[in-house]
C-alpha cells in the first residue's frame, strides 16, 4: 500500500509539470493552448 501511495504522489508530481510543458511546446508552435492565451 505505500508503494502506490508513493506512486500517486509522483504522478501528482508529474502531472501539473508534463502540463506545463505542453502547454509551453503548444505556445511555442504559436497554438493557443488556453482562451487566456488567444
């Protein structure tokens, strides 16, 4: 059981980074990722 806590905090982690970095390789491409950004 404490492993998949552990796996859970690392994919919460992750998660909001991998985000991110799409969203900064969408803009990059001149792709609006959100309406904010239009």
């Amino acid at each position: 059981m404490v492993l998949l806590f552990e796996l859970e905090g690392v994919i919460a982690e992750t998660l909001p980074v991998r985000a991110a970095a799409l969203r900064s390789a969408l803009q990059a491409e001149g792709i609006a990722a959100t309406p904010e950004d239009a």
